[in-house]
C-alpha cells in the first residue's frame, strides 16, 4: 500500500522543487499486488523521484517466491514502465550502498524512479507467532546456506581485514548497539499506557464549529445567480486554486477533457498541467498519489470517476487515508478531498448496475472520515471549500442526475442561488430545506428534490412536511431532526442506497435510540431495492425511489 504513497511523496518533492527523494521498502510479496503496478506506473509516468526498493527474502510469509511469481527478477518488471530495474545482492550493504547512490542521483537529476531488487533472508519467521520461527516451511540446510551471507558478520570480517576497525572497536560498536536496543526495550516496558481518556484523541483535526441551523438561502447577501451543481463546484474549485498554491486537483480526464462531467472545465488553462493532472485509469494510485502528497503540505482534490469504482481504492481510503492520523497521535495531518459521482440518472439516462450505485453508508463506518453530501449548488460549493480547507480528510459524494439542467423541469431546486460573495458551509450542521408540522422527511442529496416535489402535492392535500438535509453523514447533525420529531412525531428517511443496512437504517436505529418518547409512529424508510440497478428505464424506476415513494411514506406514518 504504500508505494502509490510514494508515488505521492514524490509528486510533492515535485511540486514544491525540493531536493529530496523517497525511498519505499515493501516485500517479495507485495510486488504481485495491484498497487505495485499502479504506483509504479504512476512515478514513471511523471517522472518522479522515487526508489523503489524490494526486499526479496524469499518468502511471503511461508509460501517461496518460486511459487508466487513467474519472472524470476522482480528487477525484470522495471523494464514494463520503462525504468531500471536492478538486481543486487541485499546481503552485501556495500553492493546495496552503491546500487542506491545510482539511484539517487537519477531521482535528484529529474530522470525518474528506479526499482531496486536487493535478494535478501529472513533468519526469523515472518511474525512472533511463525510456529518454529518459520522452519515449518523451509530447511535447516538452507537457513545454514543463507547464515554463511551474514551481511553484520561478513562487513564486520570486511572492515578487520582491510584494518578499518580493530577488535576492541568492533566490540564496543556492539555494545553501544546492544545498550541502545536495550534502554529503548526498558524505556517501553516502564512507560505508562495511555490515559483512557486520550482513547478518542487525534480521530480529527478539531470538532466543527457550529452555525444557525436554518437554510442561509433566505437571507442570502448580495448578489446572486442561478447554477446547477457542476457549475458551483466548478467555482468552488477555481476560487480554492487561486486562494492556495497548495491546492490541486488529480483525476481521470480531469484536465485535457475537463472531466466526464465537466465539474473541472477549464481549470487546465488557468492553472496548467502541473495543479491539474490526468492520471491514468488507476484509482489505487490517485488515492495513494494523494496521500502521499498530502502528508508533505500539500491539498489535493482527487476526482473518483465514478462512485462505483471507489471499490479499488477502499484500502487506500480506509486502512491509511482515515488512520494516519490517529496512529501517529496527530503528528500527520491528511487534507485529502476525494470527489465522486454516484447514484442513478434515470430518468435523463441509464448507467446500469456498475454507474449508478449509491455506496455513502460504507464510508459511515470509517473512523476519521468525513463524509459530505451536498444536495444544492449552494451547499455543494460551501461545503467543497470547508473540505479544501480543512486538515481532515473528507470524501464529497456528488449524485450525478443534479449535475443535468435539464431535469429542472422534474425537479426545480437542482438549478438554485448561489451568492458571489465569499462563504463556506461547516460540517456537521443540517439544513431545513421546508418548514412542516405532520411528518419530519430526513433526506439526502437527489432524495431532496424528489422530497421538495412531494412536499408541494402533500400540501394540497393540506399535509405539512419538514424537510431536512443533514448535507454531512459524517459529523452528523443528529440534533436538527430530534428537534424536528419534537414537532411533528413522525419520520421519514429517504435515500437513494439500498435498503438493508444503509443510512436511513442508521438514522432510524439513532432517532429511536434518543428520541423515542417524541415519535407517534415508528420510523419509515424509503430507499433502493436491494438490487443492482437495471439497464432498462421500465425496470429502473422500480429499484429507485421517487417523489411518490416518499408520498406514499408519508401517508403511511400519518396513517
């Protein structure tokens, strides 16, 4: 995982024209990994200035590498991106020490990465439960062999022999060692363990501050237009490029095309190639890549195509992106936004099973994620310029049917106000989009739209409904809808992802959980079938809610 990272660390190097390199280490066995080819690929393609080096001791874990890799030089695999790729005796440091000068000087002299193969041992077993110290899976005579290229014992007979050291001096060199390693196991043993109230420490940057909950669009200053969503985060974009160097945006045809859903036309000509960078289709090295830049002071915004195809960053998202910080004490802060379009387009087109999911409720269950929903241009642009701004990684679902004008004929409020002046939306602070007595309708992003048209036929059936955004999952503004079910003693959750397990379950599971007492009716959930969603525009409809959907729920909890 952590070459793409590399790959990152390297596009900041960069960026920023340090005189720096990066030097990844990984086994044998994560060379077979996508990310390795992804993240390679990726430096060679931008020419930066990494080392790669793989430490091959043989085994991955128990099984040789024989049986894992059919090229018998994991050097050989350079020659496929266009790098060198050398194979050198790890067990040998001066060998190693003259392979890497190359190295460096090729990465310092702009020329690109080089992979480093360095054949090495384990003499150990690969974790403190290997049964036998991992001679279950290997030989005595074969370990014997391999403690003959002791790289310690055969340096050490190197420097006697050309008199470099004497004895006396190689002995106190392991005695000095040997202290070393020996107050530092004592310094851990009598330390304290944490205080268990530090236990949430780190998770993020800092609590969200808290503003007036009610919609600002009736109070809105100054002057005004009228934008669909890609077009404010479009400015929003470009207002954050001009304000800070540091911002960048990375992506699949973000720059030359402007992106598939053109959210970043024309930022290429202002900004060049450097802040606005195609990147292959290659979304475990995007992520990475922006890891990695973020960790040295960068802010990149990485652009997911598509939400369905997150699934390939997942381990970049949620096993390095959300915990760095936690697991360096905040020591490492991780300003990443990643950008995504997900949910149906019906009835403007159809994207089938593999274009139209809507996966927010995965990314709830990641700790230190922020998770942005916006529905409105007004929200989708103040609330991108918090997450540009803010020290804490966020991921900002778009749902792609706001990003079509032409729906405002369904659905008015996908086109809405956005002010000229400066402003920024916080996270964790839900909006009214209505005011209602009956029922309290909690829904997200296209679900609001198709919640706003409800409302107005409800309303000549003399039905009152509130309508509330939360416009974050993650912080969450659990307290807009309690004192919304206050009011009304009746809930509807509508979203666009399935059923089972998803977010109106989760909404649902809290309110009954901290404000059962106010509810008249138990919670009602409007969501997707739990069914990949069709081809076909007779069937797709029958998957995902519509405004009727929500009408009909709505009866049903006043019922």
């Amino acid at each position: 995982s952590g070459i793409p990272m590399a790959a990152g660390l390297g596009l900041s190097i960069k960026m920023r024209h340090a005189d720096q390199c990066v030097a990844c280490f990984f086994g044998d066995g994560a060379a077979n990994t996508g990310a390795f080819h992804e993240g390679i690929n990726l430096a060679s393609l931008w020419k930066l200035p990494v080392i790669f080096i793989c430490e091959n001791n043989v085994y991955g874990l128990s099984v040789h590498v024989s049986r894992a890799a059919s090229a018998k030089a994991i050097a050989s695999r350079g020659a496929a991106y266009d790098i060198p790729g050398v194979t050198v005796d790890g067990m040998d440091p001066i060998a190693v020490h003259d392979a890497m000068q190359d190295a460096v000087k090729r990465a310092r002299g702009g020329q690109g990465p080089t992979l480093l193969e360095c054949k090495t041992y384990l003499f150990r077993g690969h974790m403190e439960g290997d049964p036998k110290g991992g001679m279950t899976y290997r030989t005595e005579e074969e370990m014997a062999e391999w403690k003959k290229r002791d790289p310690l014992t055969n340096l050490k007979k190197q420097l006697l022999d050309r008199k470099i050291l004497t004895e006396s001096e190689t002995r106190e060199i392991e005695q000095k060692v040997v202290s070393a390693i020996d107050d530092a196991a004592a310094f851990a043993e009598k330390s304290p363990y944490p205080d268990p109230a530090e236990v949430s420490e780190h998770l993020f940057s800092s609590t969200p501050s808290r503003e007036n909950k009610q919609s600002p669009l009736a109070e809105m200053e100054g002057k005004a237009r009228q934008l669909d969503l890609r077009a404010a985060i479009n400015e929003a974009l470009r207002e954050e490029m001009r304000r800070d160097k540091d911002v960048f945006v990375m992506g699949e045809d973000v720059a030359i095309y402007g992106g598939i859903f053109k959210c970043t036309e024309g930022l290429l000509e202002e900004f060049g190639e450097e802040r606005v960078r195609d990147t292959p289709v290659s979304e475990a090295a995007i992520i990475g890549a922006a890891i990695g830049a973020a960790a040295t002071g960068l802010r990149p915004v990485a652009e997911i195509m598509f939400e369905d195809w997150i699934h390939i960053a997942m381990d970049q998202i949620c096993n390095h992106l959300t915990k760095m910080r936690y697991m360096s004490g905040g020591q490492i802060k991780l300003p990443v936004v990643i950008r995504t379009a997900g949910g149906s387009r019906c009835p403007v087109a159809s994207g089938a099973a593999q274009h139209s999911q809507s996966l927010e409720a995965w990314f709830m269950h990641v700790p230190g994620l922020v998770v942005a929903t916006p529905s409105t241009p007004y929200d989708a642009k103040g609330l991108l310029k918090t997450a540009i701004r803010t020290d804490d990684p966020v991921l900002f679902f778009e749902h792609k049917l706001s990003y079509y004008g032409q729906v405002r004929k369904l659905y008015p409020t996908v086109v809405g106000s956005v002010p000229e002046r400066e402003y920024t939306i916080p996270f964790g602070v839900a909006d009214i989009k209505r005011q209602g007595n009956d029922a309290t309708v909690v829904a997200l992003m296209m679900m609001v739209h198709k919640a706003l048209v409800a409302a107005q036929q409800l309303s000549k059936q003399g039905i009152s409904i509130e309508i509330i955004d939360p416009r974050t999952l993650v912080p969450f503004d659990k307290e807009a809808i309690i004192n919304s079910v206050k009011k009304t003693g009746r809930l509807v959750i509508a979203t666009e992802d399935c059923k089972t397990a998803g977010i109106a379950a989760e909404i649902s599971s809290m309110i009954s959980e901290e404000a059962f007492d106010y509810l008249d009716t138990p919670p009602k959930r409007v969501a997707s079938r739990d069914l990949p969603i069709p081809y076909s525009p007779a069937l797709e409809p029958l998957v995902v809610p519509d405004e009727n959907a929500i009408i009909a729920a709505v009866k049903d909890v006043l019922s």
